[in-house]
C-alpha cells in the first residue's frame, strides 16, 4: 500500500466528486485541486479543508490552449501520482492526455458507452432506459471512450425527473470515485496496454459493493 499517494483533482464547479474523495482519503492523500473558474464553489471547499488550490480562469490567458496548459502545469506542479477530472468541463488536450495516458480518471454520469457527453440524464429519461447511473473510466483521446473500471446503476423510476435521477446518481459516484482512487492506490487495479487489470479480491469486493465491472476488465 502506498501511504504516499498523492491525486490531483481538477474541477469547474460544485465539486461534490472533489468533496467525496477528500472526505474518503485514507490510503490516498490529495496535493491539489485546480480548476478553470475562479468561483468554482468546490475551491472554497478545498481551500477550507485546508489543501492547496490553484484557478486558472480564462481571462489571464490569451487563448484557450494557454488557458489549458496552464492547468496542466499547474496539476503536474502537486505532482500527482494520479489526475482526477471530477466535473472538469473542458476537453482536456490530446498531447496531455497521450502524455499521462494510464494516470488521468474520469467520472461521467451515464452507462458508458450509452450517453457519452453532455446532458445524460435528460438523454436517458428520454430513451425510456430504465438503468441508468456512472462510469469511472481512464481517460483516452475521445470524449468518454476511455477503458471503463467500474460502474454503478441505478433504476429509472416512472416518476423520475431529470433531476431526481441525477441526484440519485451522484450518490452513486460519491461512492464508486473514492472507492476506484483507493484501489488504484492499493495497485488493486492499474491500467497494462490499454487494458484495466483488477485484481480478484477487489473485483469481488466491487461486487459486494453493488459495482458493476464490464467484461473487459482483466481479472489476475
Ligand atoms: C458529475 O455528475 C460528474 O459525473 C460530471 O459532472 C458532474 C459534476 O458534479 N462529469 P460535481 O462538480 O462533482 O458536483
């Protein structure tokens, strides 16, 4: 186990994902939270748990790419172990995602791959799905196509709003975020040649957990 393991965490917003994995933070530790807004309501969170933060808003850059690597730099200067996008709502730059392919995660809010980018409970209400919940995967190139981990579901109630499904999933990913982190931290789960490697046990305690691993997760 690494005591030592450190994740950066970049936000845009609210940051309750953020707020879930610096509340789970037992085998992980965070060394920074950045985000592209000034006003992210996550930052003042961070700032009063005491942890380091950085914004990097647009105006202070000339352009849209300057903007964006200024938070590359300024992610890699708390020198993470392990990049966390928890409602970071910029498409992160191909080189830097080639650069730390393996080392960055993404939460999103649907049953990837149904429902990629924007607007997925409305999406999902309106297909008549009745599962619905989220996918904590590592992120690649495209826009949520990258290897999945793990996923939780929740049902579709006739009665459902957008929402009330939307609340109900982000009580899922408060769980499954922290829970992907700290056995990443626990080299329980890792990614090898593009595929995510999970380890029996904690392929089984996924399952005690009401996680859902896709067939493609290789077991060892
Ligand atoms: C979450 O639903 C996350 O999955 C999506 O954007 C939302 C961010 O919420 N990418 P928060 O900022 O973590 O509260």
């Amino acid at each position: 186990m690494q005591k030592d393991f450190k994740i950066a965490v970049i936000i845009s917003g609210r940051g309750s994902n953020m707020q879930s994995l610096i509340e789970q933070a037992s085998v992980y530790s965070i060394s920074g939270v950045i985000s592209n807004k000034t006003k992210a309501a996550g930052l003042e969170f961070a700032r009063n748990a005491g942890l380091p933060t950085t914004a990097c808003p647009r105006k202070s850059y000339s352009s849209l790419l300057e903007q964006k690597q200024a938070i590359y730099a300024a992610t890699l200067k708390y020198k993470p172990d392990l990049i966390c996008l928890a409602g970071y709502m910029q498409i992160v730059e191909e080189d830097f995602v080639k650069e730390q392919f393996g080392r960055i995660l993404n939460i999103h809010p649907s049953l990837l791959p149904k429902f990629p980018g924007l607007d997925t409970h409305k999406r999902a209400l309106n297909a008549g799905e009745t599962k619905h919940g989220c996918s904590v995967q590592y992120l690649d190139v495209g826009v949520d196509t990258g290897p999945i981990i793990a996923q939780s579901k929740v049902s579709v109630e006739s009665l459902d709003t957008e929402e009330t499904l939307a609340s109900r999933v982000l009580k899922q990913e408060h769980q499954i975020y922290p829970w992907v982190v700290s056995m990443i931290a626990g080299e329980k789960i890792s990614l090898r040649s593009g595929d995510v490697v999970m380890s029996k046990a904690t392929h089984k305690e996924a399952l005690e957990k009401g996680f859902y691993v896709p067939d493609s997760v290789v077991l060892n």
